[in-house]
C-alpha cells in the first residue's frame, strides 16, 4: 500500500489560540486563513465547494477522512453541517472567535490556480482541529490533510505545508525560531503513518524533526523539542521521551533505505522494520487509557482505531501474541475477526467492480487478517 504525503496528520504545538498579538486581533478569520503557494491558493471552504469536495473525499479512502456528505453521517464529519457553521464566523476576527469559543473546527481546500486552459480546482482538503491543553496551557491544533487520487505524488502535500508554516510564521503563530519568545506557538508535532515514507523522509532529513515515540501506525515527530516534563503530566503522552529519537532515528533511516535489493541492505531494512514494528507495538499494548480503574476494558474503539497494524504485525510478527495483555486479548480476537468478516462481505459484494490494483491490496490485505485471525485464537498451553 503506498502512501502520500497528502495522508499526514500535523500538529501545531500552540501556547493557545488566542491570537493575542495585537495585529491578528482585528484580522478576520477569512483573511488569516488564506495563503498560495506556487501552485495553490489555500482558503476556507464554502458551502458552494461541495461537490468538489465530494470529489476529492471519494477519490480515495485510505488513512484519513475528511467529510461524510450523506444526511445520516457522523456530524462531526458531516460537510452539510460544519461548513454552514464556518461560514457563519467568516467575517469575525480572532479576538471575537477567541472570546466567543477556543475549542473549534477550521476547514480549508487548496484549489489549483486558474490557467488559460483550466478553472480553479479543488484538489486538496485540510482540517484543523482538536485543540488540547497542556498543564503548562500549550495547545495542540491538529491538521489532517487529504488530496485528490489524480494529484497525489507531485509534491502538492510538501508545497502546501511548507507554505503553511511559513504563513503561520509570518503571522507570528509559529516561532521563527527556538529563541523566539513572541509566537503564539511553541513549534510543530507531527504524526504521520508508518507507511508514509514520502513525509517520514521530509520530516526526518529535512525538516529538522525529533522522533518522540511510536505507537501503533503512527510515528510522532516533534520540531523544536518541546518540555517533555509538561508531557508526562498526562496520561495519554506518559510514553513521550526526546531521548527516545537516539534510538529510533538510525533504525528509520535504514527503513527509508530506497529499493533495498541487495543481500546487505536487505537485512538492515528487514532488521530496522522489525524493531520499529515491535517498539509501536509495545507503546500500543501497555498505554494505560484503555483501562478504568477497575480493570473493566473502556472501549474496542480505542484499538480499532489500530486494527490495520495489528494485523499486519501480527501476521509478520507472531510472537507479538505473548505481549498482549490479558484483558486485550479477547479484545483483539473480536476486532480482528470483525475486521474480516466485514471483508468477506465486500469480496462478495463489490471484488467484481475493483480494478487490478484495487484487487491486488484486497487480497494482500485479507490473506494477512485471515493469518492475524488464526495466530489469535491459537493457544499454547501455557496461556
């Protein structure tokens, strides 16, 4: 399965979002969030940018969703119901938006430039969301960013991010700098799929970025470092460590090795994947936000969200098996088992109407649920 740096999920580590630097007070929303770069113009959607929307969320499924245009869809992912609510803040500026509600959604499209021959189109989606509060007050601002099939792999997702930082840096969002004490935010964090060696690269040897962990599909990458002490406060970041990079950033360079052919590099790619897969999958298998106090398993949802990697790890990996906790365990075998009987189901319904490619990734995909399925339910005597 190849991935594309448009598939990327970007954090900006923020002091808050309260815009308080005077010059941004009166800038409204609608001309702060909007940028070109050589080849885009970046602004908020409008409701009339449905259907190419539409478009470019139906392009491509894989990783990241952006809206959901059917009536009954999750609100939270609905387009008929969150671009009407932006719309309506347009013209307010950040210190209203601010004083009125910190915590809210922002919905951005990249639009190809207008040529002779072509209108402006719609080629790329952006979100920034969930904002969090550290102990210290810093905040997270998460970017999804997702891009039309046709536009993926020439480079759209780097251009627009790198003019993003830029923007914000030229705002005084971003730190221009570590000694920069005047910007409303502290640096970046970044978590990309671990399929996702376009951006891993560009992260890693371009962008100056620090690995802090691993954990399950996601590799999270930090720029400047951040106080790791305001981490450990929490619980869900308690596996953050800036130490961690040392020893992590060798087995990712041989990793990214490009087309390991040789006898060599293809034993240092095969050794760095698999210390890679099982620090992900430790990190995964002993975060303690999935259990309450009583023991009592809070959600399925929470490994779900993981369910691609644990398959795959496990059917790569069988002696991830003994690391599961107990608890976990039927937990796993429910979600798995779950996941390829929903695959079963849509070989029956649809494997007639998918092309080669289409086919290709279907049948990798579930001969590897099938193996993650039977490695579950076998049981040594000893467990």
């Amino acid at each position: 399965m190849s991935w594309n740096l448009s598939y990327i999920f970007f954090f900006l580590l923020c002091s808050c979002f309260s815009f308080n630097i005077n010059h941004l007070n009166a800038t409204t929303l609608e001309h702060l969030f909007q940028f070109e770069t050589p080849r885009t113009n970046v602004r908020l959607l409008k409701t009339t940018d449905r259907q190419e929307a539409h478009a470019v969320e139906k392009s491509t499924t894989r990783f990241v969703k952006i809206f959901d245009f059917e009536k009954d869809s999750d609100p939270a992912y609905n387009f008929n119901l969150v671009i009407p609510k932006q719309e309506k803040i347009f013209g307010l500026t950040c210190e209203q938006i601010d004083s009125a509600e910190n915590n809210f959604f922002l919905y951005l499209g990249a639009f190809l430039k207008r040529t002779d021959e072509t209108p402006e189109t719609l080629i790329g989606l952006l979100t920034i969301s969930n904002i969090f509060a550290f102990p210290t007050h810093d905040r997270y601002l998460s970017l999804d960013l997702k891009f039309h099939s046709k536009f993926q792999g020439q480079g759209y997702g780097k251009e627009v991010l790198s003019a993003l930082i830029k923007h914000l840096k030229t705002h005084k969002i971003l730190p221009t700098d570590q000694q920069d004490l005047t910007a409303q935010c502290r640096g970046v964090l970044v978590l990309v799929n671990f399929q996702n060696k376009i951006c891993l690269n560009f992260s890693l040897l371009k962008g100056d970025f620090k690995i802090v962990r691993l954990y399950g599909a996601r590799i999270e990458m930090v720029s400047p470092i951040v106080q790791i002490e305001s981490l450990e406060k929490l619980e869900s970041f308690n596996t953050y460590d800036e130490r961690f990079h040392e020893v992590a950033y060798p087995l990712m360079i041989d990793y990214l090795q490009k087309k390991p052919h040789d006898k060599k590099t293809r034993s240092s790619y095969v050794k760095a994947k698999k210390s890679l897969i099982r620090l992900s999958w430790d990190n995964l298998m002993r975060t303690p936000i999935v259990i309450a106090e009583d023991g009592e398993i809070l959600s399925e949802n929470y490994f779900r969200n993981e369910s691609v990697f644990i398959s795959n790890a496990l059917s790569l990996y069988p002696e991830l098996k003994k690391s599961i906790p107990e608890k976990i365990y039927p937990i796993l075998q429910k979600i798995i088992e779950t996941d390829r009987l929903e695959l079963e189901k849509i070989r029956k319904d649809l494997f007639r109407d998918m092309n080669v490619d289409q086919k290709k990734r279907y049948t990798k995909f579930m001969k590897r649920l099938q193996r993650a399925s039977f490695i579950l339910k076998l049981r040594t005597k000893k467990e």
